[in-house]
C-alpha cells in the first residue's frame, strides 16, 4: 500500500494530507489564511509565509491523526514545488524535506498545475469520472486506452489554460490565456465593484440575483476567421476594462472618488456570463477538434457555479469537476499527483529547489 504525507503552500492556505494508493482520501487539512488577507485586498506575501511557519506543524499533526496512520505507516511525502510565492513554498518544501530526510523516505516535489488536474483522480474528486478512469494503475488505464487522451481545463487564480492529456505526466498545451487568468479577472472586477476578497466567490455571490444579459460584455479571442491562431487561447484583461468602462459610463469613477450607486448584482452577473461562456466555448471547441471521450476541468474557479453548471449542460462530452473543497488549494492533490510522479518517474532528489514560476511540463 502507497501512503503519502502531501503537503500544499504554494500560497495562502496551509494544507496536509494523507493520501492511499493515489485516489482514497485518509484526511485532508486546510488552514486558510483568508481573514488574515482580507484588509489588504490580496495575498500579503510576507504575511502569508509567516502564517505557514505558524501553522505547518500543527496541520501536518492534524492530517497524520485523522488518518489514523501513524509514522511509521507513511511510505513517501510530496509537496508542492512550484509555481507559487517563494517565501510560502519554502515553508512546505522545508518542512517536507526535513521529514523525509529524517525519516529516510522518497520525497516528490510537484508542480502546483498538475496538482489541480490530479484531483480529479481523487476518489471524492472524480464523481462523473468512471472507476474505470479513477482507480486502475496507470498501466492499465493505458493498456485500456479509454481515459487517454483527456481534455484538461485548469482554471486557477494565476493560470487559464486549455490542455491535452495524452497519458499520466504527458501534456499538450493546447492554448493559454495571454494576459490575466480568469480567478484573476474574477478578483480584479470584484475590487472594481466594490466586493470584498477573495473576488471569485463574491462576485458570485453578487450575481446570484442579476441579469446575466444586462450588460453585453466581450467574448475575446472568439472570432476565430480573423484570430484562427488564437482558437484555443484567453484573454480577460479587455474584458476587465470593460467592466470598468461601463462603472465609469454609469456615474461611478475610482479615480475622481466619484460614486453612484452601481447594478452590482448585474454588472457581476453579465461579467461571470461572459467568462463561463469563452471557457466553455473553447473548451468544447478543443474536444471536438482532438475527439476526446472525456473533460477534466479543474482549479479555483472550477468552485463557480455558473460554470459548474455551464460545463453540465454545454460540453459535447461527459465532464468531471471535482467538488468544491477539491478545487481551491488543498494537499490531497498534492498527494495523487506524486503517487503518479513516483510511478512514473520515481522520486525527487532531495536538494530540488522551490521554483515559484514552474511551468507545467508540455510537449509541443
Ligand atoms: O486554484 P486556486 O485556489 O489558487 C491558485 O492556484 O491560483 O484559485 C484561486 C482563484 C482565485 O482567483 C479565486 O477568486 C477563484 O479561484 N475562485 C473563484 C471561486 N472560488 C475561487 N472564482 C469564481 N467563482 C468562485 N466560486
Ligand atoms: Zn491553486
């Protein structure tokens, strides 16, 4: 049996957890540092990677009692490697390697992306996801040839990207956003409205009770006889000032300090309309074209429920989406993407660096 400490502090939750044979969740710890963050709009890095110091022995403690493992049960630790805040992804990266040097276990540095992707290997993570895709070993799942390839779309607070899976650790970057990633224009329309942080779930909040086609807000990048080479790239920073523009346009102005009471609810409504509707365009779009069986979507923004909705109903395949603890930062991802690394291309060396601008490994 495989058994793998993870842990996750790439940003600003601290997280550990107890991860078996790659898919069973044994327990799965989160202190989030959100109310820490919040008067200041955003992630205050120094702050974040103090908290970690904090909180990372108590967390990984917690994870390894709710497991009911004990030390000595565990056969590897991962953690989380890269992209990130350095200072935050020291914090784990330490305290991982120090455990697996003291204790003489394999230690696999992950890369954050490939994290969210895995949770949808995750038992809890994959409900639409057939056994047949969650639980075989990788030899099988190839030999079977049904889960490969996979269209992933990731959709986190620094990411957007729309990605072939042809095998486990095999990525075709099929095309990415070219200015913001969506959870970052979720976060930056949400300061423009005047919501609280973190955006993503505030501006949903406020949609809740909007019109979605109030506002005609721009689907960039979608006019593929002019911008064919963009057919599977994003981009939202035009989008944003859109938004902007139209607050401008209806009285309020940040720069002059001039405020009018905004249609919040439908300004957020038609902005998030805007976004589900050229990720899943896309995203369908990319199946079609490499004749995928299967959908992944994944990351932060997954956790909307516009979009959740929109990936039920709009996309010509069946589509898992891991519930909502899954897709914002957590450890067990953490944990099943290493039991895949470790398979595939055994463990790290333990003098592996913290790479806060790591990409996702792809072929071209
Ligand atoms: O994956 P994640 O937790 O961290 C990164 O790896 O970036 O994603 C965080 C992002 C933030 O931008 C946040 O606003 C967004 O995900 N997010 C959401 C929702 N929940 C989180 N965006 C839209 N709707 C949500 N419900
Ligand atoms: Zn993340």
């Amino acid at each position: 049996m495989s058994l793998i400490l993870a842990i996750e502090t790439s940003c600003d939750e601290t997280a550990a957890a107890v991860i078996e044979d790659g898919h069973r969740i044994r327990s799965n710890v989160v202190a989030s540092q959100i109310e820490l963050h919040r008067p200041y709009g955003g992630v205050y890095p120094e702050i974040a990677s103090r908290q970690h110091v904090y909180d990372i022995v108590p967390v990984i403690e917690a994870a390894l009692a709710d497991s009911g493992a004990a030390w000595d049960d565990l056969t590897a630790l991962a953690v989380t490697r890269g992209p990130g805040l350095a200072g935050s992804l020291l914090v784990g990266a330490n305290t991982a390697k120090a455990i697996a040097w003291g204790r003489g276990l394999p230690i696999i540095g992950v890369n954050h992306l490939e994290g969210h992707l895995y949770s949808n290997w995750l038992d809890e993570g994959g409900k639409i996801v057939p056994a047949a895709i969650t639980r075989p070993s990788p030899a099988e799942l190839d030999a079977a040839g049904r889960a490969f390839p996979l269209l992933v779309l990731i959709v986190s607070g620094g990411h957007t990207e729309i990605i072939l899976m042809e095998g486990h650790g095999r990525y075709r970057l099929l095309g990415a956003t070219l200015d913001d990633a969506a959870g970052e224009a979720f976060d930056k329309v949400a300061r423009l409205l005047g919501l609280s942080y973190p955006g993503g779930p505030a501006v949903q909040k406020a949609a809740e009770g909007g019109n979605p086609t109030a506002f005609d807000f721009p689907r960039a990048l979608t006019n593929y006889a002019i911008q064919a080479e963009h057919r599977f790239n994003f981009s939202f920073s035009g989008l944003k000032t859109a938004v902007l523009r139209q607050v401008r346009e209806l009285g309020n102005d940040p720069a002059t300090g001039t405020v009018a009471t905004l249609p919040v609810a439908d300004l957020a409504a038609s902005f998030q309309a805007a976004v589900v509707d050229v990720l899943v365009m896309k995203t369908a779009d990319a199946a079609r074209t490499h004749g995928v069986a299967r959908i992944c979507v994944c990351g932060g923004v997954a956790a909307n429920k516009a979009l959740r909705q929109a990936v039920a109903e709009r996309l010509p395949v069946p589509a898992s989406i891991p519930p909502f603890f899954l897709c914002t930062d957590n450890a067990a991802m953490i944990g099943t993407a290493a039991h895949y690394r470790l398979l595939s291309e055994g463990p790290s060396a333990l003098d592996f660096d913290v790479e806060p601008d790591l990409a996702l490994q792809v072929e071209r």
